[in-house]
C-alpha cells in the first residue's frame, strides 16, 4: 500500500508541477508527448508489416533440420543457400528442360512474367492516358454514357466473364500466348485498366485551362498538346499506374494462368505450385507428397517466394517517391 500511495503522490506531484508550467512549456510537453505516441504507433504498424517479410528471409536460410528444430524460430544455425538452387530450378526462372520429343527447350517463368508486367504496364500508361485525357479534358456527346462504361468495367467482376472471354481467344487460337493479357490494356482494359483512366481523369481534370488553350492560340494540335504539354504535367500519374500494374500482373494469380498453362508460358506465380513436385521428384518420390516431405520442402518454398517478390520490391524501391508524390496530390485541389 505505501508503494501505490508514494506512486500516486508523485502522479500529483507531476500534474502540480504541470498546472505551474508557463504556456509555451505546456505546449512543448504536449507535442513531445504527442511525437511519442505517434512514434509507438508507427512502430507498432511497421512491425506488423515487416514481421511476416523477416520470416520468409530467416526461414528460407534454414535447412529442414533447423525449420524441423523447435529451439531454432528465427536465427538459422547456418545459412542453407541451397534453398534459392533449388526454388530456382522449381520455379524454371531460367534454364532448359526436357521437351516432349525428348530434345531441351527453353523455359524461363521469369521472362513470361516480366514480359506480361512490363508490357501491360506500357501500355495501359499510354492508353488509360488518353482515355483519361479525353474524359478530364473535352466535352462531347456520349461522354456521360463512356464515363459509366469505364466505371462499369471497374465495378464488374472479371471473374463473372473470365468463361466468355477464354471462349473468344480459344475460338481465335490465342491460348498460350501473351495477346489474352496483353491485347486488351492497348485499348484500355486488362487488369484495373478502369481504374488506371479515372486516375488519369482525376490528374487533367486539375491542370488548368489556361495551359492548353494557350498552346491551342499558338497553333498547336490536339495531339502536341497532349504529347508536349499535358502528358509532363501528370508525370506523378504516370508513376503511379505504371508501378500499380506492374505490381498487380506481377502477382496476377487468376488471368495469366488462365490463359498461360503451358510449361514454356507459365508465369511465376503458378510455378510456386510446382516446387513440391520438383522437390518430390529430387526425393525420389513419385505420388502423393507426404506430410514429412511438406514439412522438408517448407524452406525451398519460402525462397521461391522471396524470389518472387524480390522483382517487385526493386521495382518499389526506385519509384517509391514518384509513387508516395503521385499519392500525396491525389489529395491537392488546385
């Protein structure tokens, strides 16, 4: 009891002390604590985050003793690079592989995958650019009716049509091939294609009037306007749809792989299945994978995710300031 007492006595203590400071003391005592709170609160979200990220990379340095040892959790006895050999061979990121007429063929998931991300990229910043340019910046008739069919697109599931649309490109002999992913972000579709034309839309409509009718009195056309002065205004835009998409056909589990299933067009995400086949057939086994060989193949299986995503985090780690100012005027009004 004279423990609790002496602790409230100094609690008192404190807010006498606070009560006397002078106005300005009281304003800095309120921004320090303040600052603390808001720091913990930070902390406490980024570990959150970055927790489940340090598990892949500790875990898949471990080899399956250590993964199988209960007094190893984060620290591995000794760094099993053999994990990243074998991940890399299982996800056929780059190599030869048997072919059915008994020759090698080459097969690299990685390419498919960087060919579907950066091409889809590309183009859906140059087309989802003039859709938005169009509907930020004219006023035309059916201009109400386009506005709802981008917003339709964005609304309607793709799943709901995902059986229609590989009925079409199967009836044109399009399957394994890059045109079912790539082909429609030309005109503005593909993957959040939607949502890439009302950024756009958002970014023209807050340049002023003033730039591009001062261009016009000049002589210039609709097409320089849009070359030369509008599309470097909305370079933050730019940034942010090009690493959107290519972030999202990079982790893209549904519309690649239903259109690439072939082992020379898979993309990197269904391979990921295949490592335990891979790692079945290295053990010798040919069925049902047991319980115990899961439990082995745990390491190899968070190295081949750690090679999957290490693309994508470069690709962040050089635009993230062009994205985090993108963002940032999303909310300026000008």
């Amino acid at each position: 009891m004279k423990i609790f007492s002496k602790i409230s006595g100094k609690i008192h203590e404190l807010i006498d002390r606070y009560r006397n400071l002078g106005y300005r003391a009281k304003k800095k005592i309120t921004f320090v604590i303040g600052r603390i709170f808001l720091y913990y609160v930070l902390i406490e979200l980024a570990y959150l985050f970055i927790l489940p990220f340090i598990y892949v990379i500790t875990t898949s340095m471990m080899s399956y003793k250590d993964y199988m040892d209960p007094s190893i959790e984060w620290i591995p006895s000794a760094i099993h690079w053999q994990n990243y050999v074998d991940a890399f061979k299982g996800l056929s990121y780059f190599g030869f592989e048997a072919a059915h007429d008994g020759g090698t063929q080459f097969v690299s998931s990685f390419m498919n995958t960087l060919i579907v991300s950066l091409g889809s990229a590309l183009l859906q910043c140059v087309s989802c650019a003039i859709i938005g340019y169009a509907l930020g910046r004219f006023n035309f008739k059916g201009k109400i009716f386009i506005f709802v069919t981008v917003l339709l697109a964005l609304l309607i599931p793709p799943q709901t049509t995902i059986i229609a649309s590989y009925g079409m490109w199967a009836s044109m002999n399009s399957i394994n091939t890059f045109l079912p992913v790539m082909l429609p972000t030309l005109f503005g579709l593909g993957l959040r294609g939607a949502l890439f034309a009302l950024i756009y839309m958002y970014f023209f409509q807050r340049i002023p009037n003033a730039m591009d009718e001062a261009a016009r009195i000049d002589g210039a056309g609709p097409l320089r306007v849009f070359m030369q002065i509008m599309l470097p205004l909305v370079r933050s835009a730019t940034a942010i749809v090009f690493i959107f998409s290519f972030v999202w056909h990079w982790n893209d589990n549904c519309e690649a792989p239903m259109y690439m299933y072939s082992n020379t067009m898979m993309t990197l995400q269904p391979k990921l299945e295949n490592i335990q086949y891979y790692f079945a057939e290295m053990m010798g086994s040919s069925g049902e994978v047991s319980d115990f060989a899961k439990a082995m193949m745990e390491p190899t299986l968070f190295a081949g995710c750690l090679l999957v995503m290490l693309p994508v985090l470069i690709v962040y780690i050089l635009g993230q300031k062009k994205l985090a100012a993108g963002i940032e005027r999303l909310g300026v009004i000008e």
